[in-house]
C-alpha cells in the first residue's frame, strides 16, 4: 500500500518545512494585498488613482522571478535562494511599512518585493528536485498539498489583516507582514538540498531558449487571462452587491467567502480527476467554469445567482491552484525553477490587465455588465488550452 500524500508531506522535512513556510508566505502577503491602498491614503496621503496605480509595481515581478529561476537552475540551490528572497522580502515590507515619503512603497515594492516573491517558487523547484530524486505514486499529491497550505494562507490573511490593522495601526500590519515573510526560514531551519551534478556533456548549465519555453509562455498567458477576471470581481463585485442589489454586509461577505472554501476542498479532488482525464483537460474544464461565474455575476442579479457564480469559481482555482504549478514545470522539465517563476509571477501581470481591462469595461458598460469583460477573456483561454490538449510538447502532461 502506498504512503498517503499528506503522510508522506507530514514525515519528510523538506515537503513539512515547505507547507508551513508557504500558508506564512499566503497568510502575510494576503493579509496586505486588501490593505494596501488604504495605508497610502491614509497614511500617505495618497489620492484614490495614486493608490491604484501601486498594482502595476507588480509588473517587474516576472522579471525578477526569471532572473532568481534562471539563477537557481544554473546553481541548483533552491534553498539558499529562497532565504535570500526571504529576507529580502522582510526588508522590504519594513521599509514599506515605516515609509515617511508616498514615492518610497512604489520604488520599494518594484524593485525590492520583486525578487521577494521569488520565494514561493524556489520552494516549488526545491520540492520538485526531491520528488525527482525519490519518485512516489503520490508526488503530485504532495505537490497539490504543498499548494493548498499556500491558498489557507490566503483563507486566513484578509481577515487577520483587517482584525490587525483595525486594532493597531496599518503600519504595525504591514510590519507583521514582514515578519511573517521572514519566518518562513524558520520551518526549514538549516536544512540543505544537493544541486543535481551538470550533464557531462555541458559543464556549465545553461538557460532555456526560446523555443524550449513556448508550451510554459503559451499556457502562462492563458492563465493570466483565466487570473484576470479576479481583480475585476473584488473590485467591483462589493460595490455591485452594496449600491446596486442593496446586499447587506453579513450577505455580501458570505458570497465573497464561499469561494476560498470551495477551492480548497476542491484541490485534491482535482488531482484525483486529473488521473482519469489528464491535467490539461481539466483545466479547460476550470476556465470554462470561469466564463459560467462571470457570466452569473453579469445576469444573474440575486444571491443565489452570485453563490453559484462563487462557488464556480471556487472549482477554477481548486483546479488551478492544484495543478498549474505542476503543469509548468513539466512544460520546461529541464529549468522547473524558471517555469515556477514565470508561472506564479503571472498573477502579478493578471492583475494589472485586470485593472485596466476591468476600468475600461465599467466605464464603457457599468455594473454588472463589467462581468462580461473577464467571460470574454476566460472564453479565448477555454479555446487555448482546448488546443494545447493537442500539443505533441504536452502531452506528456498527465497524470495518468
């Protein structure tokens, strides 16, 4: 009988060390996200588009991530690279959080949070190399359990977040934030992974090129467009709630929280589902889910309407969320810790056009309307991943 995913994360320290680390990593940052804006204005006095245009500091993310990735997979130190980014992300949630000037958390989160969030990934691409070096049945459960304590991080952070800055101050918060990046060395203590020896025929490893990164670059950018329609929905799916169906805010919060909790109920389901149908399929599966929610939120205009859109979306991210992180690597099996860069940075690029798209799409056609804009998106992801189902470079992409 086989050892259980979650067993088999429980006895090993490197996959243990690397799910505690993660929900610190989820619950820190998500508890800043939400807050953010709020600390410029009132704090730094910041005007409401000053503050909304802090998001697109996320842009520089992708590059730093391809740069700690490429790093990581010409040395092969994943661990060592993920303290670095840890304690450079410490830093810079410090710096943010005693900033005097409005300039200083812009110039901050560009080019200090940037490489912080290389993080995540180098605990992806550790995790990888050990189930590599040591196959089991269940790894990609391991891998799917390693994700889900990332997305409880994110269950739990807004409103931690909120509880904390409502009783202390947003600044206090913000350094709480940097504490929690930081503590994620603690789990994994001193513990060190051996670099995998250069093939015998190139001493010195070299990066991807170009050719080798198109599946991971095709399927990141139909991900971003499935992503895309999440800063669209919590930016305006509490005012559509609030001032045009008059929710009140027990309703309004049990809609928005169902989502969360679908998701990481789903997760495991969705590695099981991915043995019977393949991973690919399943994930045109969840961006089809995607269109069906936004399209509930456009029409539907009752509660009831707005839980089955949430509850969708719940299943497009209990199979995202679960299995993206595995997809990419094995679209770039040779340089997995630049595919996880690329691919958890993406949300960074998701976010900012979902901001503009979704700015232009309420100004043009109002609230709920607005919906359509990310359907629409999520309709051309559908279509690519139906496509990529067909790709001679994925279909070792599965499973089974």
């Amino acid at each position: 009988m086989h050892t259980s995913a979650l067993r088999l994360t429980v006895t090993s320290p490197l996959y243990r060390g690397a799910t505690i680390a993660l929900f610190l990593s989820g619950l820190g940052f998500s508890a800043a996200a939400p807050q953010i804006a709020s600390f410029l204005v009132e704090d730094l006095d910041a005007s409401l588009a000053a503050a909304g245009l802090f998001y697109l500091t996320n842009l520089t993310a992708p590059v730093a991530g391809y740069l700690v990735g490429a790093r990581s997979d010409r040395t092969g130190r994943r661990l060592g690279l993920f303290r670095v980014c840890a304690v450079v992300g410490f830093v810079g949630w410090s710096a943010i959080a005693f900033s005097t000037r409005l300039w200083m958390p812009y110039v901050i989160s560009a080019v200090v949070l940037a490489f912080a969030g290389a993080a995540t990934s180098q605990l992806f691409a550790a995790v990888h190399d050990e189930l590599k070096a040591h196959p089991h049945p269940n790894g990609d459960g391991v891998i799917a359990v390693v994700r889900m304590a990332l997305t409880g991080g994110w269950v739990v952070g807004p409103v931690a977040g909120a509880f904390l800055a409502a009783h202390t101050s947003m600044r206090f918060m913000l350094f709480a934030t940097a504490v929690c990046t930081l503590a994620q060395i603690l789990p994994l203590g001193a513990l060190r992974t051996v670099p995998a020896p250069p093939a015998a025929d190139d001493s010195v490893p070299r990066g991807p090129g170009l050719r080798a990164m198109v599946p991971l670059l095709a399927f990141t950018t139909l991900y971003v467009l499935v992503y895309a329609g999440e800063p669209i929905k919590y930016a305006y799916l509490p005012i559509y709630m609030r001032e045009q169906l008059g929710f009140p805010a027990g309703l309004s919060g049990a809609i928005i929280g169902i989502q969360p909790l679908v998701e990481i109920i789903l997760m495991p389901v969705a590695v099981l589902a991915a043995r019977k149908v393949g991973m690919m399929r399943l994930m045109v599966i969840g961006a089809a889910f995607g269109v069906a929610a936004n399209v509930c939120f456009a029409l539907a205009g009752t509660a009831a309407g707005l839980f089955a859109g949430q509850i969708l979306m719940g299943g497009v991210w209990g199979i995202f969320a679960a299995l993206g992180i595995i997809v990419a690597q094995r679209l770039l099996p040779t340089a997995v810790a630049t595919a996880s860069a690329i691919f958890l940075s993406s949300t960074a690029l998701a976010s900012a056009l979902g901001g503009a798209a979704g700015g232009v799409g309420a100004a043009v056609t109002g609230l709920p309307m607005v919906f359509l804009v990310p359907a629409a998106l999520g309709l051309f992801a559908v279509l690519g991943l139906t496509v990529m189902t067909g790709w001679t470079g994925t279909t070792n992409v599965s499973l089974r």
